[in-house]
C-alpha cells in the first residue's frame, strides 16, 4: 500500500476506504507546519508505520521549503532522536 498525499495530511486506508495509518501537519504560518496527530491502526502497530508517516511528513514539509515543529509526542521525539530541528511550542 501507499500513501494518499493531501495538503495537510498523509494517509493509508484498507480496499474498503477505513482509515489505518494518518499524520497531520497543519500550516501554522508561512513556511512553518506542525506534526500534531500520527495515528497508525492496531493491526500495524510495530511494524515501523508511525516512522513511515512521520519521515514523509518531514520529507514533505522540507519538499515545501518549510520549518516543521511537533505537538504530537510521537513526532517531537521522533525529531529529537533524528536530529530534526524543532522549532515547537
């Protein structure tokens, strides 16, 4: 499977359209987004998805030329332990 690609959003559904894997980065100001939800569906739990999201949300935003900080505890360690800059709350 492969992510869906929207504005503010990564996702992953099943065949039949159920959501399974999602992270959100609103923009806050120009330039600036916000990792503040990553949710990954129990049957994919420890297989690496919430890295997956959270690596194409950072690839994403630095695609856009734009600053990422985090709200969701799972992003804003997973930025601390790949040496992204954080420029959160």
């Amino acid at each position: 499977m492969e992510f869906r690609y929207e504005d503010e959003r990564i996702y992953q559904t099943d065949g039949e359209g159920r959501l399974l894997a999602e992270v959100t980065f609103p923009q806050l100001t120009p330039g600036e987004y916000c990792i503040d939800h990553t949710f990954v569906d129990p049957a994919l739990r420890g297989q690496g998805m919430a890295d997956k999201l959270v690596r194409a949300a950072v690839d994403e935003i630095g695609r856009r030329g734009g600053r990422v900080r985090a709200t969701c505890s799972y992003a804003a360690a997973w930025l601390a332990r790949h040496g992204e800059k954080d420029t959160g709350p």
